[in-house]
C-alpha cells in the first residue's frame, strides 16, 4: 500500500526483495555490533538499505519526466531556493524514511489489532457489523475516503491496539535546556527516551489499563482526553507522526475488506509472545484460522 500511494507503483515481483530490505534496514538501526561483520544485523542493514538506494535511484530520472502524481515524483520534481533539482541521494533518502515510517509501524498495529479482536470475538462481531452496515449503507466494496467517520469502532480498537502495544517503544529525544523531572536535574542537551508504553499504562489515566476495553476511547469516557500527552504512539506536539492520518486510512481500509470477507480465531489457549525490537512483531508470525463469509 505505501508502495502504491508513495512510490506510484506496484512492487510485484520486487515485493519481498522490497520488504525484506527495509526489515533488514531497521533491524540494523539497533544492532548491538554496529561493524559490518557478514551475517550479522549491521551487515545486513548496509545490504538491505544498498539494495533500496539503487532500487529507488533507478527510477528518478523516469519520475521527473513523468506524469505521475505520487511523492516520490514529487520528490524529483521539487527544486531548492535556487531552482534546482534536489541531489538523487536527497531524494532517495526522503522515499526510503517515507516508506519506512509507513511500513513497519502500520504493519505492528494491524497485527496487534487483529490479535486482539481474536482474543476478544465479542468486539470482532461489533467491528464486522459496522463494516457490514456501511457496506449495505453505500454499496461500495471500497471503503471511500469520506465514510471513514463511520468506522467509529474501529478507529476506537486501533487506538486501543496502539494503546496496549505501541509499535514505537521508545522515542529519543533532547532536552533543549535544563530541568527536573521527579527530583532528577536534567541538563540541557542530555538525551532523553519517552516510553509510550509506560505512559499508556498509567491507572491515573486509564480505568483498568491492562484490559481490552476500545469504548475508553468513546465520547462518553473520552480517557485518551485526560490529558494531552495520556496517548502518544504517534508522539505529539511539534514532532507528532506526520504519518498518523495515513495510518488510520490504511487501518480502516484493511479492516473495511478483512472483517467482511472472513470471521477468525486464535488457537485454543493461545498466548502472544512479542519481539520488541525494532519493531513489536508477533513471534510466530500470529496464526489466525480464517473461515470465509462467502462459503
């Protein structure tokens, strides 16, 4: 899907090659060895993002000539104060962040998401149902941009996805000048780290933080409104994710066509067990029985 509405195109092919780059390429982010040892993280990290740069470098000079309109052509259009083409590896850095930022992230909360409607039926009944009436509402088997509102409930059971499993575990930041924080002195520059998860969990916020409970998101409970930081798996303030938006279209389009072609469950007596880093990710790579609706 990033492919598609950021790169213009369809990876076909080119797919896993794509996919098992950009995995390689976070991975290496926080390998613990960062030398280039083969067949270590960091190795594979440097192979992994050589492969993107010469794949996305390719493409530049057939974007530019184009009449494409995704961001990448945009990217190879743009020119600086100076009215000049920004430099092919300028460009190639943007498209790789992009598609980064909207692949990883997106792909962790689907998962979970649809972990917990498993492990919850009673709430993947009322996600389907509200799937099924705006389908019967509007006769389209796509979900359009402006019926997304409608999906009410499953914008709440992302949002309590994201809640109890945030993809991003942990947010670097620097602290521009001094401070205290709970009797700690932080110098100016210090880095410091913010953990969602923490955040997320805290019983001042949140009624019965470690249950599955999507209607806290409600107007009626409105927890997430609290405070202003209480849910942060996007960050917020001057450095929120600017991908937030696309991530609910994407959310709500899957779900739109996932829930209304099949009912799922997990294995009897089955426990999620997480790999934290770099992106949370279900171990066993989450085994779902499907049984179609359409049988």
């Amino acid at each position: 899907m990033a492919a598609v509405v950021f790169v213009g195109m369809d990876l076909g092919e080119d797919a896993k090659k794509v996919n098992q780059a950009f995995v390689d390429t976070v991975a290496a982010s926080l390998a613990v060895v960062r030398f280039p040892v083969p067949g270590l993280a960091f190795w594979k990290g440097l192979k992994g993002r050589a492969f993107l740069i010469d794949f996305f470098s390719e493409m530049i000079e057939e974007k530019r000539s184009s009449d494409d309109t995704d961001m990448f052509t945009q990217f190879c259009r743009s020119t600086n104060d100076e009215g000049q083409y920004y430099s092919d590896e300028d460009i190639v850095d943007h498209v790789i962040f992009l598609m980064m930022a909207a692949h990883d992230t997106t792909t962790s909360a689907i998962s979970t998401m649809v972990y917990a409607l498993g492990k919850h039926p009673e709430w993947q009944s009322k996600l389907r149902q509200e799937c099924d009436d705006l389908f019967k509402e509007t006769g389209k088997d796509h979900l359009d941009f402006n019926d997304q509102d409608k999906l009410e409930l499953v914008e709440w059971t992302f949002k309590e996805a994201l809640r109890l499993y945030t993809p991003v575990a942990s947010i670097p930041r620097r602290a521009i000048r001094s401070f205290e924080f709970e009797g700690y002195k932080i110098p100016a520059n210090t880095s410091v780290s913010i953990s969602p998860s923490f955040t997320h969990y805290m019983p001042e916020i949140w009624t019965n933080p470690y249950e599955f409970e999507p209607d806290r998101f409600s107007p009626q409970r409105a927890e997430d409104k609290k405070h202003a930081f209480a849910w942060v798996p996007f960050n917020k303030g001057a450095h929120m994710c600017i991908g937030l938006h696309f991530a609910y279209m994407q959310v709500k389009a899957f779900m739109y066509q996932f829930l209304r072609q099949y009912e799922y469950t997990l294995p009897e007596n089955y426990k999620l067990d997480m790999i934290q880093v770099p992106i949370p990710k279900p171990r066993d790579r989450l085994p779902l029985s499907l049984k179609s609706r359409a049988a």
